[in-house]
C-alpha cells in the first residue's frame, strides 16, 4: 500500500473539501444551537452523487471502496461538520452493506436507490437498553404470523430517527433459550418506520444536537418477509458485514476532527497576543499541539491500512478496531488541547472548538467502548482468554 493518498482518493478530498466550505462553523453552528437536521447539507451531498460512494454503480452508487469512503468521511468532519456532518450521512456509507452482501436482486433494487439518491433517510436500531454491546443478548422479538413478522420490543441510541423514512432492525426470532449458539437466532430487517407502531423518543444529550438520538418503542410492528435481509436467524452474521466498515469510518473521522481543532489552535496561538509575544512561541504551548499532530498521523495511517485491507478482502477486524481505538483517542486529545490553547475562549461557542470537544467524544463511546477493543485484541492477536 502506498502511504499517499491515491490520485482519485486525492480528487474526492478536493472535491468533498469544496463542497463543504459552503458549509462553514456557522452553519453548523447555527444547525447545533437550533437542533435541526442539516437538510439543506445532506441534500447537498446527494446532488453531488456521494451518498453512494461506496455503494455498487448498477443501483446508483460510485462503486469504490470504504478507503475511498474515509477519504470522503474524514473531509467531511475536517470541514468543521465534525459529527454532526458525518452522522448525517452514515448509513449511506455502510449501512446497507448487508443488503449488498446478503440481499436479494430485488431488495438491492428496491431499498438501495432511494437512499443513494437522498430520496429516503434511514436509521440503525441495534442496541437496547440493558443490553448495550451484548448484541446476542437482544430481547426486542420478532414473531412469524403468516407472511409477516410482528416485533416488541426497545431500542436506544438510534440516531436520525426524527427524520428516517426507514429503519434497519436486527431483532431475535427465536428465543434464546432454543437456540444452540448465542449469536443464533436473530434476524435483520429493512422496512418502513412505521410512527403509529413505533414511538421515537427524542434523547436529550451533551452534543452534535443538529443530528438527533432516539429511543424506540416497538409496539406491533409488521414487517413483511420480504424486508428480512438474508436467512432468518443469521442476522447476527449479516450485521458483522457493516461493522468493520463502520469502525473505519469512524476512525477517520475522529482524525478530521482532532486535524480541524489542530488547526484552530495553531491559528490562534499565532494570533493570541500576551506579555508582547504570540503565545505560540511558548513550548507549553508548541509541544502538546506537536504531539497532537503525531498522534493524528499514526492514527490516520492505520485506518487507511485497515481500509485498504477491507478493500483487498483481507480480515482486519483487529486493525479497523485498533484505528477506531487510536482515532478516537487522538481526536479527543486534539480537540481538548485546542480549547486549552484557546484558554477561557475555548469555553466560548463563537470559537467552536468547544463543539469539536464534545463531538470529539462521540469515537471514544460508540460503536464500541475503548475497554471492549482492548479486550477484543487481546483476545484475538495476543490470545489471551475472552474476558467478558
């Protein structure tokens, strides 16, 4: 692999970068403080054909790979969009990657398109309360009547739900206690979100307000059979097809994020004028801003290792695991040492950096916590016995 961006990869970076100075802080800003979709954004992204970067050409997309996507990704959230920009977009990245795996031709032709071309909006419901990332675990149920499936149950943490049209849901159609191996058992669907059997409960939180989280309530759902992805039962294996791309993503982003705060701060301390000289000529300012810019560079290298190995076919659970790891970690502490460059400014909204450290989080808790990708290497490139 080559440690440069490749001439395409390049272009998407330019043209992303484009794109999205029409969307400057104060747009997102303004989208932050109002807790509105970023409409006129995501619409954006659809005209210019991005939404499907990574999707097949024969249902709309740009064919190309998630190294391509992260390229994309990490411009996004480098522009300032930082999560709030990147989440918007999310599930038209990976999302339905196991409708492009696992599928049928027809559901390809049906459900893809129309997320492709922003004519539909879509949201993940996996976790539930209780459960967290104990995914084998899921209790919402999902009971066989005829040709449809009617499902009870919870979830949590589903963003986007205010807006989608409709919902990727992976739910348990047997129980637990029939099945002989844990991830047995549960199924995946792609249907509609239908509001009169699904209350969406808005999640009141620290930040990235211009992009909502949700709790569900299922009450009576009915999803035709023809909206189950794959076998019935083999959900748990069908998701596994969007996970390593999502950490990926992720990762990527979490590097655009530290990269934009980086730059905030340096701009700054260049211009921040005290005791007759730029504090930037202080090294307690200098050195925690130049090891933000190593950590970010590791960081982003290993995510496009693990990207090129999606790519190529290659197993890279460990490395698309460890990139989320180090991208997160690195992001947060770029974006905290910018509000602490900035001093008592950084706590000020009209300097943004304070957003950057609150979306900062956001790789550091999801997908999967930080303690759960140690456990994860640890127990599969050290070998060492599971621990949870």
């Amino acid at each position: 692999m080559s440690f440069t961006l490749t001439e395409q990869q390049a272009e998407i970076r330019d043209h992303i970068t484009r794109l999205c100075a029409g969307f400057d802080d104060a747009y997102w800003l303004r989208k932050e403080r109002e807790a509105t979709f970023p409409e006129e954004f995501y619409q954006a992204m659809a005209q210019g054909g991005w939404l499907g970067i990574a999707m097949p050409t024969e249902y709309g997309g740009g064919g190309l790979g998630i190294a391509e996507a992260a390229t994309m990704m990490q411009a996004v959230a480098e522009s300032g969009a930082c999560m709030s920009g990147a989440s918007a977009i999310h599930m038209n990245i990976f999302g339905l990657n196991p409708v492009v795996v696992f599928g049928t031709e027809e559901q390809r032709r049906r459900m893809l398109p129309p997320l492709i071309a922003g004519r539909e909006k879509s949201c993940f419901a996996v976790t539930e309360p209780n459960v967290g990332l104990n995914t084998t675990a899921l209790k919402t149920r999902a009971e066989k009547r005829g040709d449809r499936y009617v499902v009870h149950g919870q979830k949590i943490w589903t963003s986007t739900a205010q807006v989608a049209d409709k919902v990727l849901l992976l739910v348990r159609t047997t129980p637990a206690d029939q099945v002989k191996k844990r991830t047995d058992g549960l199924s995946l669907f792609y249907t509609d979100l239908d509001r009169s059997k699904v209350e969406v409960r808005l999640i009141e939180k620290m930040g990235r307000h211009a992009v909502d989280s949700n709790m569900l309530f299922i009450d009576g759902l009915e999803i035709p059979e023809e909206d189950r992805i794959g076998a019935e039962g083999s959900g748990f294996r069908t998701i596994l097809h969007g996970m390593n791309p999502e950490r990926i993503l992720i990762a990527a982003e979490a590097v655009g994020i530290g990269r934009v705060a980086l730059r905030r701060a340096a701009r700054y301390a260049k211009e921040r004028i005290v005791f007759d000289r730029p504090i930037g000529m202080n090294q307690a300012i200098q050195h925690p801003l130049a090891k933000c810019w190593a950590e970010l560079e590791a960081a982003d290298l290993l995510t496009r290792k693990a990207a090129w190995m999606y790519d190529q076919g290659q197993d890279c659970g460990a490395e698309a695991n460890a990139a989320k790891y180090l991208a997160a970690e690195a992001g947060y502490h770029a974006a905290e040492t910018a509000v602490m460059t900035h001093g008592g400014m950084g706590y000020a909204q009209e300097y943004h950096v304070e957003r950057y450290l609150r979306e900062s989080l956001i790789p550091r808790i999801a997908p999967i916590s930080r303690e759960l990708v140690l456990s994860f290497i640890a127990e599969r490139v050290l070998g060492l016995p599971k621990s949870y």
